[in-house]
C-alpha cells in the first residue's frame, strides 16, 4: 500500500517535470502568447473542462496561416463555444464569416446573425463592424436603431457612419444632406481627415446646401489632416480663383496646393510645377528654373502623366533644335497619344503629316519612312477627330480637302468639317464658307451653302465670320441683300467681344461717313489699338497728324501725339507707321533718323525704296552720317529674314491652305480670298 502511494508520488513528479511545470490551462496560454502555437495546441486539447484552453485551442485551429491549424476543428469548437454564449466565440465567427479566411470562404448573411446575436454584449467596435456590413448589404434598417443610440451615447465613429449613411444612400431622393451635416461637423472638428472631406463636397456639390466658403473650409481642414483627395480639391478651387482673378495672393495659393500635392506625389501636380518653372504660365512673379522645371515635369512623365508627356515633348520641340530631342519628343508624343492625350494625337498627326517629326533615328530617310509617318499622322489626326477634339477636326477636314500632303479627299473632308461644327468648333464653318464660296477641288461652288454655314458661323460666335457676313450686307453680295445698319450691328456685336479688326471697321465708318464724327472714329480705333491692332495706331497717328482728333482747336497738327501713336505700330512691326516716322524726321532734317525708319519699313515689306531716295538728296557727308550705324538699327526695329513682316496679309493664302499648313497648335485666323485686312 506505502509502495503503490510511493509510485503515485514519483510519476506525478515526473510528469510535472516533463511537463515544464504548471496545468494544462496554464502551458496552453504560456505557449499561446508565446506563439508557440504547437505546444499550446497541445495543452489547450488536453484541457478540454476548461473554456478560455478550449477558445484558445478554436482561435488556433481557425488561423489557416499557422501551419498546424484545422479549420475544420477550430470552427467547431468555436462554434460550439458561441452557442453556448461566448461574447469572444461569437464575434470571432462574425468576423471570420464576414472577411472569409482560408477555406472558410465570405458568407456575410452568417456574419450579420452572429453580429446581431452579439448586439446585447454592446461592444461599440463589434456594433459599427455590424452596421457597416448590413449597410453594405442593404439592410441598413435592422441597424440604424444602433447606430442612432451609439450617436446618443456620444460616439463619433458612429455619428460618421451614420453621417455617411446618409450621404452615400443609393436612392438619391433618400439622401439626408442636412441630417449628415449634423453628425458630421463634430466629427470634422475632433480631427477626423474624412468627414471634413466630406463636407467639403456636400457644400460644393449639393445646390440646396451650396457654400463655396464652407466647402473651401473643410476641405482645407481635411487637406492639412493628410487626406490627399481634399488636397487635390483644393487644388481644383485655388486654380478657379487665379483664373477669375489673377493677383499675387491668388497665385500664391495655387503654387501653394501646386506644391502640397506635388509634394504627395500627385503626376497632374507635378506637370503643373515643372510648366510654372519653366514657363512662368501662373505669372511672371517666379523666377524661371530650367532645372527644377525639368525635373518635375519629368517626375510626371516618370509616373506615366499624359501631360507631363505631352508638355515635355513641346518643351524638347522649342527648346532643343536637334534631331535627338525632335525624336524624343515623337516617340513622348506617340505615348502621350495612344494613353488618349488628344493634344498629343493632334500634334503629332499634324507633325507627322507635315514632316516636321520622325521616329528614325536616320536624317536621310527614305521615301517610304516619310510616306509610312504621314499615314500615321492621319491616322493620329483622325484618332483625335474621333475622339471629339475638334481643333484635329479642322486640320484634317482642311488636309483631306487640300490634299497638299498626299491625300485628296474633299467629300470626306467636308464630312469632317461638319463634324468639327457639332463638336463646336467655330472655324469649320468658315472653312466651309471659303469651301463652297470659291469651289474647291471636286466640291462645286455654292453660294447659297457658303452663306449658309457663314450664318452658322456668326450664330456660334464667330467675330471673323461676323466681318464677313458685314461685308456682304455693307455691298449686298453672293445673294445677300444689302443692310447698312445691319451690318453695322454685325461689326458692333464683333467690337463688344473683343475683335479689332469689328472695332476698326467701325472707326473708318464714322471717319469715312458724309458728315465724318471724329470722336466716336477716335473711340472706336482706339479699341482696337489697344487690343493690339497695328493699323489702329497708325491710323491714330494719322489723324493726330492731320489735326482731327481735336477739331475744337481749329485741326491743328499734334507732331508730338502722331509720333507716339506710329511708334506704337513700328513696334509691332508695321512697314506703313515705320514710313511715316521717317517721314516726320525728314521734314524736321533728322536724316539719320529718317534713313533708318526707311530702311526698316523696307525690311518689314514696304514696296518703296524711299531710303535711297533720301540718299540722293543728301550731301556727300549727310549721307554718310545717315548711314551710320544702320544694320545695328536694324538688328532691333527691323524685321529679320527669318522672322519676316508680322503684317504681310497680302500674302496670306486661304484659310483652307493655311489650316492645314498652320504650325501644330496655332491658331488659324480668318481673311478674306484676297488676303485684304477690311475684308474689302
């Protein structure tokens, strides 16, 4: 009996120190916490009285990422452990059901009865995971009650799910905006990064709510609490402020949301830092950096932004005359284009159609490389046609119709013209007006359709067409019935939007008029001098001259003020100012000064060799003295052979030639057949 009780005693000890010391329960929490997940499996399972070993040993076998798990068991055991009313047991199976895990696959119905079976416990955490997924699966009435009663006792999580209930909600009609404000405002102001976010866009969005000053607030507040969609609104609202009111402060801050999203990594940010360091396009109150342009722009073209692409090929186009960097703005322009950049297809069709750009790396190239780069510029061209650009529209109508570079389709061309008008453009009718005015090609002449699609034009607020149809009115021409006023109210209406050319019109109007009314003339050409308009100025400058801006002192010249206003022409390279600058120096006997005005408005096109003339009435030593100097002179106030006349119209082919022949990216301006500027 003593030696039996004896062996009792020695193999409980044995036991005990094989075992590490400690129960079951013990070592299976010991090796639980301690992750070795093996060892506590074993304990737990051994310990099968215990409910806390029994839930540790379910929560191991339900992790299929621990190697020696068995889903199978872990479900059961926690299974039974929640219907026996385990808090833990049950919002585990919630959970798990819910996200799926392993061989358990998703099974949200299962999780929203666990979660509600958990509901009496109220743990807050629990309750807003079971309100998200009801919610989500459209069955946010059995817990909006919840929901509501957290908001009572003072949870915010709550007061944002519920605040966003209300704002994502699928039917519209049911949508609560105010209700949302409400619960989200407090949120916002405790630090919250979404629900500001939110509110931002009720204000901005939601009519009936509409608060451009609130929406700014919250989504600032939201931006500087790191959420990168509000920064990137704010970015959205300081771009409409600089461009409704261009000052320093509102310059400063869209460098300043430029630079915060920049800073996150956004590509249209970065694009937007590199063109403002490299072109000043916010305003010339930064100093222009090459360098840091270069190497934000070429950030977004690192992360693959279709401006960035775009832009840098234009900046290596301008900025680097070599075949090297003329391929690299191809092959930049071709990425930019087939990723749906319709600038970049535009471009690169027009490039490529006028042999501008190449992909070969060889200059020499063959007839067959050049034929091959024009089918894909029209296949560019047409690619941005399509896809509604209709600046691609009118070049390609106006090449089809040319047929100045390998392709004659006038038919198909005025297709495309007509598809650039209901796209919007304001040009293609006119083309078509030219089209039909003089016949082209296969397309016959047709009065009746020019002036009909010049109608179009001046509907869609076309000022050059609007010159146009006032000159048929002025002469009733092409079945135009003549209307004086009417056309005066056409030049009007063109002068109001800022066209010169309306605005000259109607200063030679009144000037030309039986009973001339020199004030309103005086009015009207000096609108369109300071929209730019050369003639304008040397018109003024005429009159100053002649005395008839001032007819209450008795038309006495004012040398002083024609001067002033020919200067202004000269400077914008206007031959017939140039003249007459030469022509006032010459009668005050400043022959030097009068020599070089010559010769500048020669160089800038004038048909009269009035400098030599000069010449010849000059003694030996005048006329050395006028020549002094005069190429430097030129250098500045004269037009150079490469730049040519900026006012050369008599030269200006039709607007159908020079559409298709235009420079990627200009703008196509409108004149008459006779290239005349008066369209007389």
């Amino acid at each position: 009996m003593k030696s039996g009780f004896c062996l009792s005693i020695l193999a409980a000890a044995v036991a005990t120190m094989l075992s590490g010391c400690g129960s079951n329960a013990e070592l299976c929490q010991k090796n639980f916490q301690a992750g070795n997940y093996g060892d506590a499996l074993k304990y737990c399972s051994a310990d099968t009285k215990n409910q806390e070993s029994r839930y540790t040993e379910a929560l191991i076998n339900i992790d299929a990422m621990i190697p020696l798990s068995d889903q199978t068991r872990g479900l059961a055991v926690m299974s039974e452990l929640a219907a026996s009313g385990d808090h833990r047991a049950i919002l585990k199976l919630a959970r798990v059901y819910s996200r799926g895990a392993g061989s358990i696959g998703q099974d949200p119905d299962k999780a929203l009865e666990y979660y509600r079976q958990d509901v009496a416990h109220w743990d807050p955490e629990s309750l807003l995971e079971y309100a998200a997924l009801a919610i989500g699966r459209n069955r946010a009435s059995e817990v909006l009650p919840v929901l509501e009663e957290l908001v009572t006792a003072g949870n915010n999580a709550a007061r944002k799910q519920l605040g966003m209930y209300f704002v994502m909600k699928k039917n519209p009609t049911e949508q609560d905006y105010l209700r949302a404000i409400d619960l989200l405002k407090p949120v916002a102001e405790e630090g919250d990064a979404e629900a500001p976010y939110t509110l931002g866009w009720i204000y901005r969005f939601q009519e009936f709510v509409r608060d451009p000053v609130l929406a700014e607030k919250y989504f600032c507040m939201a931006a500087e609490k790191g959420n990168h969609l509000a920064a990137d609104m704010m970015l959205t609202i300081s771009r409409e402020k600089y461009q409704e009111n261009n000052t320093p402060e509102t310059r400063a801050n869209f460098r300043k949301w430029i630079r915060i999203n920049a800073d996150y990594g956004a590509h249209n940010a970065e694009n937007l830092m590199g063109l403002d360091y490299l072109t000043g396009f916010i305003g010339n109150d930064i100093e222009i950096n090459e360098e840091e342009g270069l190497k934000w722009l070429i950030r977004s073209v690192d992360g693959e932004n279709v401006n960035g692409m775009y832009y840098l090929a234009k900046y290596y186009l301008h900025r680097y005359q070599t075949p090297e960097y003329f391929r690299k703005a191809a092959i930049l322009l071709r990425e930019a284009a087939l990723r749906g950049q319709n600038d970049a297809s535009r471009d690169l069709g027009e490039y490529l159609v006028q042999g501008r750009l190449s992909f070969s790396e060889n200059e020499a190239e063959s007839q067959e490389t050049r034929e091959e780069n024009r089918r894909l510029g029209y296949y560019f061209l047409d690619k941005a046609s399509q896809a509604g650009d209709y600046k691609a529209s009118e070049r390609l109508g106006a090449l089809l119709i040319s047929g100045k570079y390998g392709v004659s389709e006038p038919e198909e061309g005025v297709k495309i013209l007509e598809l650039a008008m209901r796209q919007g453009s304001r040009v293609a009718p006119c083309i078509l007006y030219e089209v039909y005015r003089d016949g082209m090609g296969s397309i016959a002449q047709n009065h009746r359709k020019a002036v009909s699609y010049l109608y179009t034009a001046v509907e869609a607020g076309n000022t050059e067409a609007a010159l146009y149809l006032a000159t048929l009115k002025e002469n009733g021409r092409m079945g135009v019935a003549r209307d004086t006023n009417a056309a005066l109210n056409l030049l009007r209406d063109a002068c109001k939007v800022n066209e010169p050319r309306a605005c000259y019109r109607l200063g030679e109007h009144y000037l030309r008029a039986r009973e001339p009314d020199y004030a309103k003339a005086y009015d009207y050409f000096t609108r369109a001098a300071s929209r730019g308009m050369p003639e304008a100025y040397n018109t003024l400058g005429n009159l100053s001259y002649e005395g008839k801006l001032a007819p209450d002192s008795e038309n006495q010249s004012n040398i002083q003020a024609a001067m002033k206003y020919y200067a202004q022409a000269a400077e914008k390279k206007y031959p017939e100012a140039m003249e007459n600058m030469a022509r006032l120096y010459e009668d005050g006997r400043m022959f030097r000064e009068a020599y070089r005005w010559y010769m500048a408005a020669e160089s800038c096109g004038a048909r009269n060799s009035r400098g030599e003339s000069l010449l010849q009435k000059l003694s030996s030593d005048e006329r050395d003295g006028a020549q002094d100097g005069v190429q430097e002179f030129l250098k500045t106030n004269g037009c150079t052979a490469e730049a040519g006349s900026t006012d050369k119209v008599n030269e200006v082919s039709s607007l159908v030639s020079r559409t298709a022949d235009a420079a990627p990216g200009s703008e196509v301006r409108l004149y008459d057949r006779k290239g005349n500027k008066g369209f007389k």
